[in-house]
C-alpha cells in the first residue's frame, strides 16, 4: 500500500453526513455498524478522535436512551491502558453520540482478514492485553457482551477493547423492530446463545475464542448461518485442530462450556506467560511487520474541514455559532459550513469589505488555515426578533411586557452589535389583517359547531356511520398491546430484569452498587449479611395483589396500593405481582418459588411473565 491515506478506513463525508456533531467538526467516516457511523474528529487542542453517532432509530426509542445514558455514564469511568476511554458524549440531543480516544490501528477482524492469522507469541500479547481490558472493564461493573475481532483495536503498544457495555443499551425491542442484529453469534456464549444469561464468565468465553481466530484464522465454531453456528457453540465442541500447541491450555480453558469451568482473567494473564518462552513485554514489534505497517497509514490523518469564514453581520437563528465541544447550548443550532472558496457576487460585490478579525478575536480564523477571501458587507434590513424570545433586551432601554395577541415586541439588538438600517414599518398593516382573517375564522367556527349535533360537535361519528369514540384530542384511541408471556425465567440474587429485552434476561446491574441502586424494572436482592431478601423494582412501582384479584393488564392498571419492593416472605407460589415500569412497560409477575441461597451457596427465585410493552405513556423524570 502507498504512503497516502487508503480509502479502506477514511471515508469522506457524503451528502447526508453532518459537519459538526457537538460542536466537534468532522473530517471524515471511519466506518458504520448496527447502532451508528463512527467519524473521525479533533478535540480543539488538535487531538484525533472518533465519535460515534447513533442511529435515529434508537434515538427515538426512549428506552435506548434511558440505557444508552446508563451504559455511557458506565463507559466513562473505564480508564484502562488496554480501552479507548470516553472522550464526551450527548445523550440527550436529538441524535446521541459518543467520542473516544481515536486509536491509529486496524481492528482484529480487519487485520487477519487482509494479513491472516498472527504468530504465537502476537496472540499471547494480544490476548494478556484484552484480559487486562477486560479486567478494569469488568471491576466498573460492566459486561462486554459482545467482545469480537471487530471491537478489538491493534495499536502500536498493545490491543484496545472498545465499544464495551454499549452493546446492553441496544439489547430492546428496538432492534426486533427493526431488524437490526447487534452482536456476533460466532462470538456468543453458550449461556448467552441459549437462555441470554450474561455474566463477566460470558466475556472470558469470547476472549478464548478471539485468542484462537487471532491463531488460525477463522471461527473454531465455523461459519454459516447463524442460527447453525449458535446451535454449534451451545451443542459441540470448537475445532481446535489448527491451533498451535503452545495456546491450547489457556484457549481450551477459556472455551468451557460451563461458565464455573472458565479461568478468571489473572488465570488467562498466568497462562500466557506460562506458554511464553519470554517475558510477555508489549512493545512496538508485538505485530508482525506486515500489520505494523497498516498503523502508519492510520497516523496520516486528513485535515479537519476549515472553520467558515466570519460573518460581519450580527448573529442570528440562522447565523449563530456552533457550541464548542462539551458546551451544553440546547438553543444553538448547528452551522452550516460555508462552501470552500465562495466569493460574493451581485449586490454584496460592491459593498465595503470586511476586515479580517485579529488574531485571538472571535471569528479569527486559526493558525495553519488558508485566510478566507475578502467577504463583503451587505446591506439588509435589520432582520424582525422572533415574538418567542421577549428575554432579549437593548442595554439602553428595558423590554416592555407585551400580552398575548396584542402586537409584537419593538426589535432588539443583541450587545454588542449597532442596530442596522430598518426596513419600512409595512408588516404591521400585514401582520393585522392576517389576525384579523384568523379572529373571523375561529368566530365562524364556533358558530358553525354551535348549531351542529352534539356528536358532530366534539367530532364524534354515530354509530350507524361506524365512528367511534375518541380521545379529547380528537385522535382515535391506540389498541392495548398484545401480551408476550415468558415461563420459569430463573433470577439470581442480585440480578434484574429489563422488560424491553426480548426475551427479558438475568443480568447484574452494571453500576456494581447493587441492583437497589440501579434502574431494574424487576429485581431479586439478597442482602447475605442480614438474609434480607427483596422482590421489587427501581424503575417504576409494584403491587402485590390479592387472591381474589384475577392477574390481567385492566388490574394492573387500577389498583393503586403501589410500593417499590416486597419482602420475599410474603410471597408463596403462584402470587401475582403488578409491575408498572417508568419506560410504559406494563407486567404481571407470577413468583414460582426460591432454590439455593444457603451459606454462601448463590440463590435465585423461578417466574412466569407476561408483559404488554408500550402500554403507558413513558414517565417523565
């Protein structure tokens, strides 16, 4: 390959691309996944990074939001020698993104893909270095769950894990919704594959099977379709015929299909150097020459796109300035970029020109930048202030109060800048006659609706015609969902439920305080110093009902005897459970008994749900 930057990893921006994502301006596409485009940027000091804009289909749903801002505020305190930490993040804009550190290498996939399989003593470094990612990943509380060649990085001193925990926040109904596959199901867990259960043993897994791709070449469980490759990792034995000697021990380990089986990581870190005939030291010739050489191509960066030149004129909605990188401006609307070279023709060719801003001032156009052509001043009226932001004021005066319907404010002039020419006060004459013409509709209509029949008036149809009945808004009513019921879902002590999983899987809370301190719509906590045991939820509210109460979605709805946790004792086989989740989600839980929990000895609780997804408007926080 050249010395130029290969089109394989930097793409340029298309049409449907944004300049600016958070104030970051954007240089080129790095790639695209099954949540989002992942963009090359640079952090205003000048260094790389990569950020990661989520699909709008997720931004829409509230409950990948909820988990996205979970999973992110997780992410960032990952601070790992082997991770590409969290840079800044927007999970609440219109489209939510991340950024992390760029990592000037290729992804593991992309490396045996085009170099094929490494040496020994490269998967060992390789393999050490992600167990240590994956430790410090892990003691945040967090669970990969999808760990691949993909999300595996090769810098020049070592490995870097990536997109870790990220993964759980697209886990929802979104993606059966919308088709969208997260995951690799030649990287899954046998536990994962079968019944979804994820626990830190569920990475262990993946990291043997990365260990032996790295070796080979290819996927010990085959390829093909995935439902067959998943029968095969749950089923059958990994083909570990064309592993090198040396890596069997530690991969073989890590290949277990009972997770108690597996080794912890400080395990796999003394296997490898066991395996080493050297001290395992990463360093710059831990990849073969033929991979090291793809990194220098990745540190030949392309240039950010130029800052546009400054605007003589004062700001306005359509003009102002994008927010700088981690400044909350909720109000600012993006820029849009300038087109490279543009001169000013017509009227606006004549006019005096602008000098240039010194260096330092605002609109300055930084070092290393071409200096923009000369851009002329023109002459337009002073554009009208928008009725919906009376909080402006001119220094010189103070802003009236102005009462609904009775005109508009006198314009203002943010400081700073001299008031230009006005235009004509000829709008007004316009502006009346438009509310008059809305007063005399609105008077007409009420009249009209007077004389009408009661049904019509409040826009209801009569039964003959078929109409039926509706909202306040005049909107039909939406159908109650349909139930999605699930049988013996085994709970671990300290584990929860997310109602929006299809189906709803055990998981640990990944803040690692705790499932009590977490977002679980249904959680089991055992305390073992004080045996107290809970059944409850953090992410809404539960109510224990009665025998005489027959379990269904019109019940849930109307009992009010809401609490947040009940005590196990007060359950017996066959208790029914109301759980109204924050997110909308409505479910009955049927608590089926306890095993285990004795002396140390894990315990978990065995029920039946059923769940109607989106059946109440979400709760606002």
């Amino acid at each position: 390959m050249g010395s130029a930057p290969s089109a394989d990893f930097f793409q340029p921006l298309k049409a449907d691309d944004p300049a600016v994502v958070g104030g970051y301006r954007l240089a080129a596409v790095l790639g695209a996944g099954g949540m989002g485009k992942v963009y090359l940027s640079y952090t205003p000091g000048g260094r790389p990074i990569a950020i990661k804009v989520i699909r709008p289909e997720f931004g829409e749903d509230p409950e990948f939001r909820r988990r996205f801002q979970q999973e992110v505020r997780s992410a960032e305190r990952v601070q790992g020698l082997y991770t590409a930490p969290v840079i800044d993040s927007d999970t609440e804009g219109a489209q939510p993104w991340l950024a992390t550190a760029y990592v000037p290498g290729p992804s593991l996939a992309h490396a045996v893909a085009r170099h094929g399989a490494l040496p020994v003593r490269s998967v060992l470094l390789l393999t050490v270095g992600v167990a240590e990612a994956l430790h410090v990943i892990h003691g945040a509380g967090i669970v990969h769950r999808d760990l691949k060649p993909a999300n595996v990085l090769l810098a020049g001193d070592g490995p870097r894990v990536i997109d870790f925990g990220i993964a759980r926040a697209a886990d929802s109904t979104a993606l059966t919704s919308t088709g969208v596959s997260v995951g690799t199901p030649a990287f899954m867990a046998p536990e994962q594959a079968s019944a979804g259960t994820v626990t830190p043993a569920t990475d262990v897994f993946a990291l043997g099977q990365i260990a032996a791709f790295s070796a080979i070449g290819a996927s010990v469980f085959g390829d093909g379709p995935s439902h067959a490759v998943l029968y095969r990792i749950v089923h059958e034995d990994p083909d570990l015929s064309a592993l090198p000697e040396e890596l069997r021990p530690v991969v073989t380990r890590c290949l277990s299909r009972d997770p108690a089986d597996r080794p912890t990581l400080t395990e796999v870190i003394e296997l490898c150097n066991a395996a080493s005939e050297t001290p395992l030291r990463q360093g710059e010739d831990w990849l073969p020459r033929a991979v090291a050489g793809s990194l220098t191509e990745r540190l030949q960066l392309p240039a950010p796109a130029p800052t546009p030149p400054p605007q003589p004129h004062p700001p306005t909605a359509a003009s102002a300035p994008a927010p700088t990188p981690t400044e909350v401006s909720p109000q600012s609307p993006p820029v849009v970029p300038a087109a490279p070279g543009y001169t000013p023709t017509g009227p606006a060719a004549a006019a005096p020109t602008q000098t240039a801003p010194a260096q330092g001032a605002p609109g300055a156009v930084p070092p290393g930048y071409p200096t923009p052509p000369p851009y002329a001043q023109p002459s337009y009226p002073q554009p009208q202030p928008q009725p919906s932001r009376p909080q402006y004021s001119h220094p010189q005066y103070t802003q009236p109060s102005y009462a609904p319907g009775h005109g508009t404010p006198p314009p203002f002039h943010p400081q700073g800048f001299a008031p230009g020419p006005t235009a004509p006060a000829r709008p007004k004459r316009t502006a009346l006659i438009v509310v008059g013409a809305v007063a005399a509709a609105v008077i007409g209509l009420a009249v009209i609706g007077s004389l009408l029949p009661d049904g019509s008036a409040k826009g209801g149809g009569d039964k003959a015609s078929g109409g039926g009945s509706t909202s306040s808004g005049g909107a039909q009513k939406q159908p109650d969902p349909q139930p999605v019921s699930y049988q013996g879902i085994e709970v671990p002590q300290n584990h929860q439920l997310m109602f929006a999983d299809n189906p709803p899987r055990p998981a640990e809370e990944p803040t690692g305080a705790g499932v009590l301190y977490g977002h679980a719509d249904l959680f089991y906590y055992r305390d073992t110093l004080f045996g107290d045991e809970k059944f409850g939820t953090t992410n809404g509210k539960i109510v224990l009902l009665n025998n005489s109460e027959k379990g269904s979605l019109e019940t849930c709805r109307a009992v009010t005897r809401f609490t947040e946790k009940i005590g196990l004792d007060q359950l017996t086989d066959g208790s029914q459970v109301c759980v109204l989740s924050k997110a909308g989600h409505i479910a009955l839980a049927t608590y089926r008994g306890k095993s285990g929990g004795k002396k140390d000895e894990t315990g978990f609780i065995t029920v039946d749900v059923t769940v109607w997804r989106n059946a109440e408007a979400a709760a606002k926080d």
